[in-house]
C-alpha cells in the first residue's frame, strides 16, 4: 500500500493562505491523513474540504459514507463535487 504524501503549494487566488495537496494510491489513508492534518494546521480558523468520490458502487457508497461520519462534527466546509 501506497503511503499518503502531502506537498504544500501556494494559491495566487488566495492571499496569503496556503494549500496542501495530498497523493496516494487508493485506500491509503490520504483522508484521514489530510483531516488530522487540516485539523492541526487551522488554529481554529475555517476547515474546506473538497470531496471528488464518485458513488460507483457498494464499496464506493459505504467509503463515502464513512468518510462523512469522520468529518462529521469536525468543523469542515463540505463540498462534494
């Protein structure tokens, strides 16, 4: 298994904040990586996060569900795209 990497990049579009962009294979923990590192970094300021999932099946469904109940209560600003 693939383990989650985490690059920081800077956003011109936004001013003086930064972006993380995490990679890995499937299943290899970049969500809850990328939570707890969200978490740490925000210093109580806003939390966005961007869901790209698809629901292609069962497996897919029963992933994105658990991954809303771990965001759940949280503090994230959730876009599913």
């Amino acid at each position: 298994m693939q383990k989650a990497v985490w690059k920081p990049i800077t956003a011109s579009a936004i001013k003086g904040e930064k972006m993380i962009l995490i990679t890995g294979g499937s299943a290899s923990g970049k969500s809850s990586y990328a939570e707890k590192e969200a978490v740490r970094l925000s210093e109580g300021g806003p939390l966005y996060y961007v869901a790209a999932m698809k629901p292609y099946g069962p497996k897919a469904q029963a992933r994105i569900s658990r991954h809303r109940r771990q965001r759940d209560g949280r503090g994230f600003i959730s876009c599913e795209a």
